[in-house]
C-alpha cells in the first residue's frame, strides 16, 4: 500500500512538473502568428476581441492567453486603438499590451483635396473617425468661432498637406485642433517674416496658393507666376486666373476654358471679380506656399501655357506680347482637337 501512495505522489509530482514546464513554455514562447496591425475599434468587448484574433488568425495559444487576460483584468476593460503584433511577442506581452492601451500611431497622410467633403473622406480611411463626423466637426460653429472663421471654407486655409503621425483612434474635434496646431507651428518666425513681404495676410496667402496649385504642377515656375498674380492684385488688375473659373463651375475636368465659361457669375469667378477669392479653391502645397511668400519681382503682368504643352508657361510684360502666346497656345489646342 505505502508503494502505491509513493507512486502516486511520484506522479503528481511529475504531472505538476510538466505543467509548470508546459505553463513557461507557453508564457515564453511567440505567440504571434501573423505579425501587422490589429484594429481594435471603440466599444469592442473581451469576447469580439478574441473573434478577431481567431477569426484573422493572429495568435497562437489562446487558451492560456484567455487565461492570463482574466487575471490582469483585460477581459474587464478592453482598450480601443491600432496595434502592431510583432514576431515573436508572446501571450504575457500581447496581453500586456491591449491592456494598457500600448497603441501603435498611424501616419495619417493629408492630401490636396479641392472641397472640405473630399478631405474628410481620405482622412476616414486612415483613422477610426467616419467621413460625416469629421465633415460635422470642420463646420461645427463652436470650432469656427474659436479659430475666427466664418464657414468651412474659410477654415479650410488651415489644413496643410502633409504626413502627421496620430492615434487612430483620434476624434474628429482632435483632428481638427491638431490640424490648427500644425497651423500656427507652420507659421514660424521665419515664414512670419516672408509674409510681410507680400502685404497678404496668411489666408490671403494661401489662397493664392491654391490658384498656383491648379495653374502649374512645375515648382521652379511657381514663384515667377506668384510675381504675376502680386502685379495684378497692386495695379487693381482682376486675376484671370482659368482654375477659379472651372471651380465657379464645379466642373474640374474641364480642358479648355471658353469665353462662355468665363462669365459665369460666381464670386470666385475671377474674371468678373476683381481681388482673391473668398477661399482657397484648393488644399495647396507647401512647396505653392512657399512659392507665394518668394514671388519673383518682376514686370510680367501675364502667362499662357507653352504650345509645346510641357506644363511651363510663356510670361510676358504687355497685352500684345501675351496675345502672341495665347495664339500659339489655342493653334495647338485646335490642331490636337482639344475643345
């Protein structure tokens, strides 16, 4: 009998042995089956996230993993946000780390976008935030106030493309004060300093950029073409600027610019206005903003596209010189049946 009792502990013993050993090699071992990002979004439950990680695969041992999110309270308290699984982590670091909320940013890539809707769509597919909520929180009349802006529109001059990195979990009413911070940090002394130059204030100047961003996709010519708008804007000559018209007509695919088209009423049209439009008629780079606070001084006081349809432009300082450009420009449009 005491050989039997002996034997029985022996086993326990070893049983407990074995599942201690099998508990660390678990607890040490990757874990992480498909390494990338893991969405958790707002309101997910413990029971939701462990459908997503078996539904996708993402980890290995879940049982244990269950078990461990039990004792540190995960399954209580489930933490939105974007994470990344690397190769290698294990159940304790996974479990570790949706419990604290240990996000991963998101590189959230702001692009020219011609109209306030068409911005807050790009950015909805980039953060947890729907295109409607962000719409809502760009025209909210609090935010408007506050920033000093009348409509969306004029709120629009704030968003400058580019890359920011944020949670994505990020609301919309945080999108657009980050996007107001990035604002003013853009407006350093330096660029301060440029802007005096221009007699313009900033939005005045970013709506001049916004023209340049729709005449030319050439940079280097940028700063010459700014020289032309500055000339008119200080003799009191309307703008002419083709881009307003098309965005008076919210037609953007328009190819060629009739007279017709240049008479459409519209306090954007400038070629019945005189002055800036009212808004910037695009979200414009910073390399057009740049262009404007570094305009060239110079005499031209008009452009047309080359005939060579290169994308520059012939500059020229009278009426009947541009008359001159503007013949070869259309000769070519005929002769390439572009109407």
């Amino acid at each position: 009998m005491k050989k039997i009792v002996l034997w029985i502990l022996c086993a326990v013993v070893l049983l407990g042995g074995a599942a201690a050993g099998a508990v660390a090699y678990v607890a040490k071992s990757g874990a992480v089956v498909n390494p990338g990002s893991l969405y958790i979004p707002t309101g997910t439950d413990y029971a939701t996230l462990l459908d997503s990680l078996r539904a996708g695969e993402k980890i290995r041992f879940l049982k244990p993993f269950e078990l461990y999110s039990k004792r540190i309270g995960l399954t209580d308290d489930v933490e939105p946000g974007h994470y990344t699984l690397r190769e290698g982590q294990n159940i304790i670091e996974i479990a570790r780390m949706l419990n604290l909320g240990e996000q991963t940013p998101v590189n959230v890539i702001v692009r020219s976008s011609r109209l306030p809707g068409l911005l807050a769509g790009r950015v909805a597919t980039q953060l947890e935030a729907d295109s409607a909520s962000l719409r809502a929180a760009m025209r909210d009349p609090a935010t408007l106030s506050e920033y000093g802006f009348e409509n969306e529109l004029q709120m629009f001059s704030i968003f400058i493309p580019d890359s920011y990195e944020m949670w994505w979990t990020t609301t919309p009413q945080e999108f657009v004060a980050r996007m107001k911070r990035e604002y003013d940090r853009f407006w350093n002394e330096e660029r301060r300093a440029r802007l005096a130059r221009t007699r313009l204030s900033r939005t005045e100047v970013i709506t001049l950029a916004s023209i340049l961003a729709e005449e030319t996709l050439k940079t280097d010519e940028m700063p010459t073409m700014a020289g032309v708008y500055i000339n008119r804007l200080r003799t009191g000559m309307p703008l002419q600027a083709d881009p307003t018209v098309k965005y008076a007509l919210g037609d953007f695919a328009l190819r060629r610019i009739l007279n017709r088209h240049l008479k459409t009423p519209s306090p954007y049209n400038t070629y019945v206005n005189r002055g800036l439009p009212p808004t910037p008629i695009t979200m414009p780079s910073i390399a057009a903003i740049d262009a404007v606070l570094d305009y060239k001084d110079h005499k031209y006081l008009y452009f047309c596209a080359k005939e060579d349809f290169s994308g520059y432009h012939n500059f020229a300082e009278t009426y009947t010189q541009h008359l001159r450009n503007a013949r070869r420009y259309t000769a070519e449009l005929n002769r390439r049946g572009i109407r």
